[in-house]
C-alpha cells in the first residue's frame, strides 16, 4: 500500500503523455490532407528563422507593452515547468524535491528563487491580459469572429495559468513552513511564497500543511497533464506549432506569387517563336485526373497552408492592419485562418465517425469563407507582414481566387472587364493599343 501513490502518479503520467501524443498524430494526419509542398530549401535560413521568430519573438516587439508581458508568460512558464521533471522523478520514485541532492542546496536555493520570481511575473501578466481582453476594449480583440468559443477558450488558458502558479506558490508555501517547523528538509528559497502566504500557513497544524502541500503538488501535476491536453482544442497549440511553423514559412520576397506549372508551360509554348501551333499533340492519358486550379476546400490547400490555420494565434494583428478591414469590408484574415482550422476539424470529425473520409457536401469556399471576403483582399500583404508567427492568409486567399477564376469564371464583373481589355487592348483600361502612348504627348 505504501507504493498506491506512486502507482496513481504513474498510471496518470503515461494516460496523460499518451493522450497528448494521440492529438499530436491527429494534427499531423490532419495536416497530411493537404498538398505536398516542399519547403526544405536553404535549411540555414529556416533555422535561423526560426530560432529568430519562434524562439526569439523578435516579431512581437511592433507592440512592446503586450510583448513584455507575453515574454513574461512564455519565459516563465517554460522555466517553470522545467520543475515537471523534477515532480515526474518525486512521483514516480517517492522522494522529495530530489534536484537539491543533484545540484546542491546553494544552487538549488537559486533555482527555486528563479521560478518564484518568474511565477510572480506570469501570475501578473496573466491579470493584465485577462482585463485587457475582457475590459478594456481593444478592438482586435472584441470582434465578431472571436465571440463564444474563441474568447471563453482565451479567458480559459488565462485561469489555467493562474491557477497553476497559484498552486505553485501554495505548494513552496506550505513546503516552507514544514522546513522551518523542522518535520521537512531544508531545500530550496522561496522569496515570494514565504513572504507572502507562509504567514497566513502559519497558524495551520502540521497535518493541515501536509494536505495543502500534496493537494497543490497534485493539482500542479494534474493541471499541467490537462493544459497540455487542452492544447489540442486551443488557439494555444501554437505553444508547439510555432517552431515548424517558423521553419517552413515562404522565405521568398513578400508579392511573389507562385505560378502554376501548367500554365507556365502553355504561355511559354505560346510565346516560343519555334514552337509548331499546328503540332499534333501527344495523346491524353484517359485515367489521368486533371489538375485541379486552386482551392475550394483544404484537399487542395498546401500542407504548410493547414500548418499555419493550427498555428494561428487568433491574436489578430493581422486584421487589426488590413486596409480592407479597417475600411469596413467583410474581410478579416485572422477569420479565414479560423475557417480553414475549423474546416479541419470538421474533416477530421468525419473521418473520425467514418473510417476514412465521406464526402459530406460542405467545401471551405462558400460553407466557411464567403466570396465577399475573398474579394476584398487588397493583396498588400500587410497581414503576412504583421503575423508574430510568420502565417500566410494571403496564400489561401489567392488560392480561392483562382478557384472562381480559373475553375467556375466567376470572378466579379469589373475582374473580368480588366481582363478582357488586357488580352484585347494589351492594357487594363478599354482603348486601342494605338493610343497606348499618347500620354506622352500631352
């Protein structure tokens, strides 16, 4: 019976990995919908990239009051969790606080102190984003796409938070008490913990410290085993996705777009003053499927495309800088990252139930993104511009566009009149190629 505990904390660490391990393979299924793509080119830039981006965060900074406060968050709860392994090896083996006898008290004393200050900075940073997003109207924040499910899951990770680095501070506490009472080893420093709810444990009895102690050791384990799996269901998964993300981002310059292979070699036929127009051509293959131009739904999306809708922050400093947004269009990118995530979703709830994946008549075009707001993109790229995380909405969008354009001709009547003049007048506008250069003349 001695060994009940270590057993439980056994059985939940391996339920709790195990299930984690289970949503990431859904992710990485879910994302394999998509078309291959390969950005493995110039792998020194991506890294860098990456350790610039990701790690670095070095494009949070256009905003340094949420930054600060989001390095807080990001610094410190990555530290702080450094104590899991540190709980793992108490749990399963049944000792106490065993780093001290690795390390050493001076150093471990040190570590500890760390954690406390960082868990104070989270605790405070953590307050500051739940009133800014909750009250003080930041209107990238209170948008239509963010209401029900988006801002309770972003209120949500905030009290996790907090309520993790509450039981901490709950545990280093009571744990404080007991060494100062002599019935624990003296391991660790604890400037916050001690300071200021040490005196309010002061007057409990020993027992009752012993319970507060394994109850927020507890909580802190089991908290961190849900957070973890919670990811799965949260704008948070960017905790994970941003590295790959960051790492197979386009490098190329901003407004280049990619041109399709057939197409290219059709006009490159056209224009090739050698070429036979009167050659016959090699005979089709009959099961060939034609390539499809475009995207109406996430099949036809690119894997990384897939990767960036499961990286998207919802934070909104994307649409916060579109001109169309700003100017009151329907368009916003951070909503059509969102669509396409929950377009995932709802493809991997099919396949799911079914086995494998049962055509169920809803596409990612006109079910999840309206035409409207494909429309209304400029293509400034100034979304791609101001993403933390390098995600590109534009790519989907252009991706669409095609889709109307190239797939069904439906692209909006001013689009097509452009068109039209361009392939009869070699220009945009409706005169004769003639009078192109009278400009000049004026």
């Amino acid at each position: 019976m001695q060994y009940i505990d270590n057993i439980i904390f056994l059985v939940a660490l391996v339920a709790g990995f195990g299930l984690f391990f289970r949503s990431l393979k859904e992710i990485y299924r879910n994302i394999k919908l998509g078309r291959a793509i390969d950005r493995t080119d110039r792998p020194g830039d991506r890294w860098k990239t990456m350790a610039k981006v990701a790690m670095g965060q070095s494009k949070m900074g256009k905003r340094p009051i949420a930054a600060i406060l989001h390095l807080f968050v990001y610094v410190g709860f990555v530290i702080i969790n450094i104590e899991l392994l540190e709980i793992m090896v108490d749990g399963i083996f049944g000792t106490h606080r065993f780093l001290a006898s690795v390390i050493g008290d001076s150093l471990y004393g040190f570590f500890t102190a760390t954690l406390e200050v960082l868990a104070l900075l989270v605790i405070m940073a953590v307050v500051i984003f739940f009133i800014r997003r909750n009250f003080y109207g930041v209107k990238r924040l209170t948008m239509k796409e963010l209401f029900g499910w988006p801002k309770q899951d972003a209120n949500w990770i905030l009290i996790i938070e907090f309520a993790l680095m509450t039981a901490f501070f709950t545990m280093n506490a009571s744990d404080w008490v007991l060494q100062q009472r002599g019935l624990l080893a003296t391991h660790g420093s604890f400037p916050v913990s001690s300071n200021i709810l040490a005196p309010l444990f002061s007057g409990l009895g020993d027992g009752t410290l012993y319970f507060l102690e394994r109850t927020a050791w507890w909580f802190h384990f089991i908290g961190i085993l849900f957070f973890m799996n919670y990811l799965y269901y949260s704008k948070h998964l960017h905790i994970i996705l941003a590295f790959p993300n960051t790492w197979y981002a386009n490098l190329q310059p901003k407004g280049k777009f990619n041109n399709l292979a057939s197409v290219t070699a059709e006009i490159k036929l056209m224009m090739d003053p050698n070429a036979d127009p009167y050659a016959a051509q090699p005979d089709a293959d009959p099961n060939a499927v034609p390539d499809k131009f475009g995207a109406n739904d996430i099949f036809d999306l690119n894997q990384v495309q897939l990767l960036n809708a499961y990286s998207c922050t919802e934070c909104g400093r994307c649409t916060a800088v579109c001109p169309a947004n700003i100017t009151g269009k329907k368009l916003s990118p951070r909503k059509i990252m969102m669509d396409t995530r929950d377009r995932i979703e709802e493809v991997a709830w099919n396949i799911n139930k079914n086995g494998k994946f049962e055509d169920d008549g809803r596409k990612l075009l006109d079910d999840h993104i309206q035409r409207e707001e494909i429309w209304a993109c400029t293509t400034c790229n100034a979304c791609v511009e101001a993403c933390p995380v390098l995600i590109d909405p534009l790519s989907i969008i252009m991706e669409m566009r095609r889709f109307l354009v190239m797939e069904q001709s439906a692209a909006p009547q001013e689009l097509n009149l452009m068109m039209t003049n361009v392939e009869n007048n070699a220009a945009p506008w409706q005169y004769n190629q003639a009078d192109r250069l009278n400009w000049a003349n004026e």
